[in-house]
C-alpha cells in the first residue's frame, strides 16, 4: 500500500524513473547545522576580538600604543570641535564623539590602525539633517538632540546588519563610487567653511556647493577681520607640512622627528592663533557682548549631558527619510578605510565585527551625548604612520580627550573659529581624488570613471545624499548590465607546442581572438563539422538565459544545414516565420549536419531554473533544426548544484531523446501538451501530427549512447578500483574540461550517423 503510494506520488511530482545520484537540501542542511553548540561559541567570541590579543599585550606594544595614542588625541582634540562645527553642534559635543570613540572602538575593533571619532562628511551629514528636520519642525527639537537621535537609530540598524552578518552588503558599493561622493562631499564642505575662514556672513552656507562658492565670491567685499586668523592658520598648515616633507626627505636620518613636527601642525596652529586672538580681543569686548571676531567662547567641562538618551518617536518619524544616507555613510567610509589600512599593513579585518563596533559605539555615545562617529582616514593614516601596534592606543587618546575636557576648556574660548575652519578645510582637502587617482579610474574601467564624474556632478550642484543614492543606483545598474548582458563566444582549437619537452596540448579559444588578448595571427581552427563550441563568461541566471539561448541558436541556423529536405516545400507549408531562402539548397550542400553542442561551464557559478529552461528550449530548438537528437556535453561543472540543476533538466545522462518535456518548471500547469499548436504537439501526448509538417521531428527511438572518452581519466588514489573514471559514471555527458568534452563530442559524431541512418531505415 505504502509503495503505491509513493510511486502515485512520484508520477504527480514528475519524479523521475532512473535514479542519478546528486546533491540534496539534506546534505546542505548537515553540513550548516554541524556542530551548533561549536558554532555558537566560536559566534560569541568573535564578537570581542579583544580577547585574541589581549594575553600577549607587552611593553614592547605599549610603547607603540601610547605615542600614536597621544598623537592621535591631540590631532583629534581640536579637529572634533571644528568637525562639531560643521555639524552645526557646539564644540563639546565633538569630544563627547571623539572620547567615546576611541575608548569603545578597541574592546569590538579587528584593525589596529582605524580610528573612530567625528569625520567631516559624516558632520556634513548630520547639519544637513538638523537643517531637514527644523525646516520642516520649526523650533521643535534641538539640534543636539537631533543629532543624538541619528547616532541611536543609526548606530542599531549597524549593529544589526553586523550581528546578522550581512557585512557583504557592503561590498555592492565598489571603490570608485565611494571615491566619487569622499570627492563631492570634501567640495562641499570645502565651500561651506570658506565664509568662516573669510569671516562672511549674510547666506545659507549647507546650500548647493556651486551656490555657496558663488556666494562666498559675491561675498568677498564683506571680508572681515576673521580671515586674517582663517588664512594665516590655513596658511601655515600646508607651509608647516610642505617644510616638514622637504626636510625629510634632505635629511633623512631625522625623518621621524619631521614626522611628528608635521602632526602636530594643527595643535600648534590652533595654539598661536588662540593666543594672539586672546591678546587682541581680550579688552575689545563690545556694547553688545561680542567680539571684533568670532570665538568659541563657553565650552562646558567634562561630561554636562551624560545619561539615558531621549528619543522622540515623532522626531524618529520626522528624520526617517533621510537615516538610509546616514547609515551607508556610517558605515561605508569606516569600512572603506579599514580595508585600506588592513591590505597596506598585512592583516585581515572582519567587516562584520567593524559593523558591530561602529553600532556599539554610537549607540553607547548616545549616552553621553554624541553625535555620530566613525571611522577618520587622516588619524588612521596618523595612527598608523605613528608605529601603531594593537587597538589598545585608542585608550591613550581617550586619556587626552579627558584631559582636554576637564583641563582645557577655559582656553578653548578664545579659539577663533575662523581657526577651526582653516583646521577643517586643511584635513578636508585630502579627501579630494587626486588626478592620479582619477586617471586609474579611467584605465582600469572607463565606465567606473563616467560613475565617479556623475556621482561628484551631483554631489556638487545638489546634495550628498543625492550623489550617494546617484553612485550606488549607477554602480548597481552597472551590476545588473553586466549580469544580464555577458559575454559569450565560440571556440576553437589551437595546439600549443612545449620548447622544451616533445609534447602538445589543446587549448580552446575564441574563433575570432581579440588582438588586445593574443596574437592575432594565430591560427584557430574550429572544431570537427556538425560540432559547436560556446564558453559562457558569467552565471547562467534569469536575466541572461534568454541571451544564450538566442546565440547558440541563432549560431547553429547561420553555420549548420536544416536537418529536413526544404527546397520543395511550397510556402503554404512552410510555418509562418520561416519564409525560407533563394539559396537554401546551396547553403544545404555547403553546410555540415549539427550533431553536439559542447558548453564550457567553466566560469559558471550558479545555473537557476529560468537557466535550465532555456537550455532545455536551445536544445529543442536546435533538434528541431537538425530533425535529429542533438548531444549536449559540458565541460568543468562547478558546483554539485549546477549539475544537480542539469540533471533535473535531462541533461548529463546517456539517454538521447526528442520527446523529452519542454518545460521544467512552467509558469502554469497548462504547459506542453496543453498550448502547444499541431503542428509542434508531441505524438506520444495523444496530438494528431500531420503527415506533410514539414517542421516534424524524425519518430527517432531514443538509444543509449556512451559518450565516455578514452581520455577523460581515470584516478589512482581511490582505494577500491585503482583505474576509477575521474567523472560520475551516471552522468556521462559531464567532462572534466573542454578539450574532453570536445574530443567525446567529435566521437559521438560518426555514433550519432549511424543511429540517424538506422532510424531513416
């Protein structure tokens, strides 16, 4: 009873007769469940990376870790309060960002060199944010509150994509479209600080780049004071480091002394000018409590906003358009950078475990009040040029930023802001792509370089987030092109002689080679006549399988002759869309008979149904051309799914038939012997065919045929049979590469004459 059942059940699922051995969900699921409690453990641990290197911390580190931590921290002290200025924030709460930042960062971080705190296009981000959601919620929240908020939502949502180990997601953003909107943003905020370092005033300075340098220029009459401290600090930066470079290389013996005059070129800068601001506004306070320039002024000690973060649900709302733009620059540039300083220094960051320590961090920064962080390529660059050795330097900085908090806040009101600006645009400019750069975007990829130009364009002459949604859209569609229109070609045969050994060896190319590739003068011979060659250059997924389709068959109709006699058919006979050709007896004499197709898998990753279809429809097609069965071989099968898939279509197997189903997986039930016309319905089915179809298929019996090549090989370290076949005996028509597979293709052709006479008998 139970074997009638199941053998009902197999015929209502189409299950088939002869059972070939492939992989099966059961085989995949073991092998992703195995060993759970293992598994579990091994997920826990790496979430502290701490804890891998934590044992072997020595003196030898420590010594590292303290003078790049105390140089970064005093890098990072006056650039998070002029970074809090671009984001429209008081001062403290750039230190409250870069304290936490750093502190958090080593206990999660798996790269020595990446240091988090403020960065500029991430400020940039949030003042276009605050200014969002005040336009559109006059005086309703604060812009620190504002702020905070986008570090709490932001910092979970990365939190989550890293504990669920989607940090692939990442990689769909490739490196020209970062490039272009890093270049973008550093023009627009280049733009928005240069009213403050000219001391102008009087416009909106977070409006379009092209707007604001317009502005500033229109603006130039109305210079003030500021910019003798803008210009003289900005000034003395770029002269500091261009000193500081030429006396390295002169004198290379004392390069590292150099090395950390040049660094602390912004401590020194922003410490002479707030001394010369303080001498000279001091007494010069007016009427109406300001001063000849702009100054910080107040700047609260230590920790005034410490405690549980306030998020409005309302505000959520109000700025949940704008939180996708600050979550792909939150993490994109801090991933960018880690893998930047990873390949340059010899280590293997995890892009998981980098997302959970940016989540972590913002999300405990929310408690004492910052704003968003991540990671800085110039203190990175800092950092890792300081003779870094572990993450621990970050709590080195961290002592700084303290220090700096609790002892230094009466000195930072008489910082000039128009300081802070020369400060920003100094760090800011390095962003910009330089024409190096540009150039290599050009040779490697002339279409990525046309992403960079659109992506900086629109960066330029509209908003960030518009020039991040533009990179990401072109560089995805880009994605999708290329997935759905690769390349394909035929090949041929070239003998390759050994110089120094008596020996030969086939390799299979293009018949037509690209000069750019190989020399052109080659000769490429095509295979034996009636045998067709094709190497596809990509997965075979839905979007191309129509692609191959047409190629291989619109190939065989141009270079093999109709199976069938049409010379006397008249054209009432004909099918509608074959109107026949004034030379078709010539072409028929001329042309040889298909018999194989040979398909290179070789760069086939993935074969879906929609793929397998339209083998299966290629196949058919081609039959119905040559009035015969068609042999189908492929050669270097990667993956047991693709040959599973395969197997499910029919193909692989040592049966040839015409009568195998059309349809794999319709997208109806009523497929096949439903909706097919007289004239293409299978016999067998039960549809009448008529006696005069000029398109009807030869009644061939479907045979077995060994296609098995003497050269296919066979393995000797299989234990139980020293002369084992290197292929599954099941799937004969699977090769280990193309030069087999063609040679059983060319075999299978005199096989495959014989059975078409016999047939014909």
């Amino acid at each position: 009873m139970l074997s009638h059942i199941r053998k009902t059940c197999r015929r209502i699922i189409g299950y088939p007769d002869e059972d070939i051995p492939v992989i099966s969900p059961r085989e995949w699921a073991e092998k992703l469940t195995h060993d759970p409690a293992r598994r579990a453990i091994d997920y826990v641990t790496s979430l502290f990376p701490i804890f891998s290197w934590v044992t072997r911390y020595n003196l030898g580190w420590a010594s590292g870790d303290v003078i790049a931590g105390l140089t970064v921290g005093i890098v990072l002290v006056p650039q998070s309060m002029s970074y809090a200025q671009i984001a429209t924030l008081p001062p403290e709460y750039g230190l409250y960002s870069s304290f936490v930042g750093v502190l958090v960062y080593c206990f999660f971080a798996t790269s020595k060199d990446v240091s988090i705190g403020p960065v500029a296009v991430m400020s940039l981000t949030v003042a276009q944010i605050i200014k969002h959601v005040n336009e559109a919620h006059p005086d309703v929240w604060a812009g620190p509150q504002i702020a905070t908020t986008v570090a709490f939502i932001c910092g979970f949502i990365v939190l989550g994509i890293g504990l669920l180990r989607l940090g692939w997601l990442v990689e769909f953003i490739p490196a020209p479209a970062v490039s272009g909107f890093m270049t973008g943003s550093a023009l627009n905020i280049v733009s928005s600080q240069l009213p403050g370092l000219m001391g102008i005033s009087g416009f909106d300075t977070r409006a379009a780049t092209y707007k604001v340098f317009i502005n500033t220029l229109k603006g130039l009459p109305r210079t003030r004071l500021d910019a003798a401290f803008g210009i003289t600090g900005l000034v003395s930066l770029y002269a500091i480091r261009w000193a500081c470079d030429r006396l390295s290389k002169r004198y290379p013996t004392r390069a590292r002394w150099f090395f950390f005059m040049s660094v602390f070129r912004n401590a020194f800068v922003i410490v002479v000018l707030t001394i010369a601001s303080w001498l000279y506004t001091r007494h010069r306070k007016g009427s109406n409590g300001k001063y000849p320039i702009k100054i910080l002024q107040d700047v609260p000690r230590g920790f005034k906003h410490l405690g549980q973060p306030h998020v409005d649900t309302e505000l959520v709302k109000a700025l949940a358009g704008e939180l996708p733009v600050a979550t792909i620059i939150l993490f994109l540039e801090h991933i960018a950078i880690s893998k930047s300083f990873g390949r340059v220094n010899g280590y293997k960051i995890d892009p998981n475990q980098e997302l959970i320590a940016i989540g972590v961090t913002n999300t405990i920064g929310t408690l004492f009040g910052a704003y968003p962080a991540t990671g800085s390529f110039s203190r990175s660059a800092l950092q890792s040029k300081s003779g870094v050795r572990s993450p621990a330097s970050g709590l080195f900085s961290a002592v700084v930023v303290i220090v700096a908090l609790y002892g230094l806040t009466p000195a930072f009101f008489w910082i000039p802001t128009a300081a802070l600006s020369a400060v920003i645009v100094h760090a800011v400019a390095d962003l910009v792509a330089s024409p190096r750069q540009v150039y290599s975007f050009w040779r490697v990829s002339p279409i990525e370089f046309v992403i960079w130009v659109a992506s900086v364009l629109v960066t330029v002459f509209a908003t960030i987030e518009d020039g991040i949604y533009t990179s990401i859209a072109a560089s995805l569609a880009l994605l999708l092109i290329r997935l759905a229109r690769p390349r394909g070609h035929f090949l041929g045969r070239v003998t390759l002689q050994s110089t120094s050994e008596a020996s030969s060896r086939d390799v299979y190319i293009p018949l037509n080679p690209d000069r750019h590739l190989m020399n052109p003068h080659v000769k490429v011979y095509p295979p034996s006549p009636g045998v067709v060659v094709y190497r596809f250059e990509e997965s075979f997924l839905y979007p191309n399988s129509s692609l191959v389709n047409d190629a291989i068959v619109d190939y065989v109709k141009e270079h093999t002759r109709r199976g069938r006699d049409m010379t006397g058919i008249k054209s009432g006979d004909r099918p509608w869309n074959d109107p026949g050709k004034s030379n078709e007896a010539e072409d028929a004499a001329n042309k040889p008979l298909l018999h194989a197709v040979v398909l290179d898998f070789s760069a086939v990753s993935h074969l879906d149904t929609t793929g397998v279809q339209a083998l299966i429809d290629t196949r058919t097609e081609v039959e119905r051309w040559a009035d015969h069965p068609v042999e189908f071989h492929f050669a270097t099968i990667l993956s047991p799914w693709i040959r599973r898939a395969l197997v499910a279509g029919g193909f692989g197997v040592g049966t040839l038939s015409t009568q195998m189903h059309e349809e794999i997986a319709p997208v109806t039930r009523y497929h096949d012997q439903y909706i097919a016309d007289p004239q293409h319905a299978d016999p067998s089915k039960g549809a009448p065919e008529r006696e005069d179809d000029p398109e009807a298929l030869a009644n061939v019996n479907a045979s077995p045929i060994s296609v098995r090549s003497s050269s296919e090989g066979t393995v000797r370290s299989v234990e139980s049979d020293p002369g084992a076949p290197m292929m599954l005996p099941s799937t004969p028509f699977f090769h280990l590469d193309v030069a087999t597979a063609v040679r059983a293709a060319e075999g299978g052709v005199t096989r495959a004459s014989s059975i078409m006479e016999s047939g014909k008998d």
